[in-house]
C-alpha cells in the first residue's frame, strides 16, 4: 500500500513522465470490483477526461492528485498506478485505462481495495479523509515542528499505544502501518508501547525518526516493498517487513516478532525495542 514516500514519488514520476500529454481514450470500471470505489457513475469519466491535457500531480498525506482540464484524478493506498510503454498490452483487469497521445497508457489496478476518484474542479471531493489529508501538515515540511508533535502525544487518549499515535486515525495523514515499522525500528520504540509511557528524551527521538526516517523513504523513491510507476521497487531498503522478518536484527541480532496489531502486522526486535507499558 502507498503512503506518504510513495505518493510524493508517484506525484513525481506522473509530471516527469505524462504531464503535457493529451488524453485519447478513457475506458472506466472496464472490470467490475466489489473493493472499487468511485467518485459518482464512472460512466462519465470519459466525458471529463478525453481530449483534455494532463496536468501537473501532486500529493498530500498519501495522496495523489492528478490535474487534467476542468477535473481531478485522486486515488491513494490500494490503487495500483503504473505507465504503460508504447503499444503495450494493458492488463486484463482494471479500473481506470488512459491511453495518451504518444501511445503510452496509464492503467490503474486494484490491489485489495481503493477509491479511484474522478471529479470536476467545480464539485470538489467532500470527503473526511480526503479533506483531512488535504489540510495536513506534511511530516515532511518544516511546518511539522516539535509543537505540533507535542500537541499530538498530549490530545493521545491515556492507553494510546505508539502506533495508535502514528498510524491511525489519521493523526498523520499519510503515515501507515507500512513506515510505521522502521519509524520505530529507528527510534528503538516497540510499536504496542503506551505514548505515555516514553520519556521526554524517547519523545523528542520519535519526533526525529519521524521525519528522517519518511525523508530517507522519499528520498530514495519510496520503499523496496512497494512499486513506482514504472512497476519497479522503491531504492529505500526496508529495514523492517515481511521480507525481512526471518532474518535477525541488524542492530543487535535479536530475533524480529511479527504481531497482528491495531489493523496490520507490527514488526519489531524485542531486544531493541522492548514494549514499555505505564
Ligand atoms: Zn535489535
């Protein structure tokens, strides 16, 4: 699933690739997907978006936005996004088909689930997370200081654990359960730890890895777990993730537990980061 690295790259790779290309044919919902959302009937998606140029992209808390004439493509974690070369096949399945006017395609799949929105600047999506993600702050801008970090721990619920703060209802948009884990690793915080438990000192080092850690991710083009838009591997080698999870530590050897917790897998050594409960 993307999130905030992968977005900024794909946001990237969309205006170095596709931007000033015009759009010459638009196939919507060719497949049927019982996990595919999307904004109104997307039988009028062709009537938005052929003929009109793409425009820039951008991303904001794991977002992708695509500007196209008068309208927006959205999507975000569990949408597939990939450029198709010249003349080639697209896949059997698929949710959205944009065939350009240099015979290159974007095709979007679906993973599990996603929304694939489509909508005219005039409408504007009113959706919570959409327009949460929209109004962050990202984790990444200079913006996100030590102040709103702390407002953040101090609104935490008394049994709020570190990746309840993180992760989850969208406190950081952008940043999920897929960062989470080397955010943590680089911290040497166990993820199931209660935010009130951590020292000031254990705070200020988690507001840090925050932020280097996700710049690091970005920096290389997004993680080795997920594809760009070319279909290939983010350059950020994952420190923590099932690839990684039979292998031991690289810190200090210790072994690495893989726990189902609050919607997700948590990866961890227990050695390093041990859980701290208050
Ligand atoms: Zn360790």
């Amino acid at each position: 699933m993307i999130e905030l690295p992968e977005a900024i790259t794909m946001a990237k790779d969309l205006n170095n690739s596709v931007k000033g290309r015009r759009i010459t044919k638009v196939i919507a919902a060719q497949n049927h997907h019982g996990f595919a959302w999307y904004f109104g009937d997307p039988a009028g998606y062709e009537d938005l978006l052929l003929e009109r140029v793409m425009d820039s992209a951008n991303s904001f808390g794991g977002y992708v936005e695509l500007n196209i004439g008068d309208s927006k493509l959205t999507f975000q974690d569990g949408a597939n996004v990939r450029l198709l070369p010249k003349g080639a096949k697209p896949p059997e399945k698929h949710q959205l088909y944009l065939k350009l006017d240099d015979d290159t395609a974007i095709v979007t799949t679906i993973q599990m689930y996603a929304a694939i929105m489509v909508f005219p600047v005039s409408l504007d999506y009113d959706n919570s997370y959409y327009l949460t993600a929209r109004a962050s702050i990202s984790p990444l801008d200079k913006r996100f200081d030590e102040a709103i970090f702390a407002k953040l721990v101090s609104e935490a619920p008394p049994k709020l654990s570190v990746k309840g703060l993180l992760a989850t209802e969208q406190r950081i948009p952008g940043l999920g359960n897929g960062c989470l884990q080397d955010i943590l690793w680089n911290a040497e915080i166990n993820p199931k730890s209660k935010v009130r438990s951590l020292s000031d000192a254990e705070l200020e080092t988690l507001f840090k890895s925050v932020k280097s850690t996700l710049k690091d991710m970005t920096d290389n083009g997004g993680r080795n777990t997920e594809k760009n838009l070319y279909g290939e591997p983010g350059g950020y080698q994952s420190i923590l993730s099932a690839k990684t999870k039979d292998y031991p530590c690289i810190r200090c050897g210790g072994a690495i537990t893989r726990k189902a917790y609050m919607g997700g897998n948590v990866y961890y050594c227990g050695k390093c980061q041990p859980v701290k409960d208050s």
